[in-house]
C-alpha cells in the first residue's frame, strides 16, 4: 500500500463531500454547506490520504485555546483496516499538539461499536453522554484524549 498523507486542497471538496456522504447515513452525513463552514473555520485542519492519485480518506480537526475537538474521519470502504484512518489521525493529533492542544475532544454514536472500538484503541475514552445527537434520536458518546507536548 502506497498511501500518501498531505493538507486539503480546495480542489478536493468534492471528492471530500462524495466520501462523507458514502461513510455516513443521510442526516448525519454533512451537506456541502456545513462541510463548508467547517472547512473555513479559523483554526481547522483538513487532511487526506490518497493511494496513488486517489483520496481515500480524510480527517477535519479544529482546535481553539488549548482544546482540539475532531469534526470528521473519513475512510472509503476499500480503504478501511489498512491503517489509513490510524494514520490521519495520528498526523491530525501531532499538528494539533504543536498547535498548542493539550486534549482532544470528538462525538461518535454509541451503536457504532467499529468507531467506538477504533477510538479506544487510539486512546480516547468515555467521558460522557450527548442524547439524542444523531438525527434526534441516536445518543453519542463523547470521547476524550489527552496529548503530549510535542517534543
């Protein structure tokens, strides 16, 4: 697997906005307007990963005084269990830490025992209960992680 990790280009939203709505259901699946806004937020990360010329997957991250929060992971379905969301998320946490974040925050929905799983063996853990978050009707888990300082 030949799988390259680099910032967003604005030529890529498209391609972006195609994969959230593969990855998630209608509802929770961003529309191009909000994927927009978190796109243009001030302190917003986007990275993808591609094999060959090939967006495969991507993560979107903002962070503000201390406190990153993850929007989104994105891995096509050929792409899963190859390493590709480990690999998105350990660069969006490295540029987050010498970003100044001591802890990163993220959402995910306590039936996605896959995501829940990935999560945990990442180092996030449960810390609390947002009901009702998806589609007013499917509670979410908040999950937590503390990050080192850079070195």
């Amino acid at each position: 697997m030949n799988l390259t990790l680099r910032p967003c280009r604005p030529s890529d939203f498209e391609t972006l906005y195609r994969i959230d709505r593969a990855c998630y259901e209608p509802g929770i699946a961003y529309s191009r307007r909000t994927l927009r806004e978190f796109l243009g937020l001030p302190e917003c990360g986007c990275w993808v990963a591609c094999l060959g010329e090939e967006i495969v997957g991507f993560l979107v991250a903002d962070w503000e005084d201390g406190l990153g929060h993850i929007i989104t992971i994105d891995v096509v379905e050929s792409a899963r269990r190859l390493g590709t969301g480990s690999a998105l998320l350990a660069l969006a946490e490295a540029e987050m830490s010498r970003g100044g974040v001591g802890r990163v925050d993220l959402e995910t929905g306590t039936n996605n025992q896959p995501a829940i799983a990935f999560w945990t063996r990442h180092g996030y853990r449960i810390v609390g209960i947002h009901p009702r978050y998806y589609l007013d009707r499917i509670d979410a888990y908040l999950m937590s992680k503390p990050l080192s300082p850079p070195d």
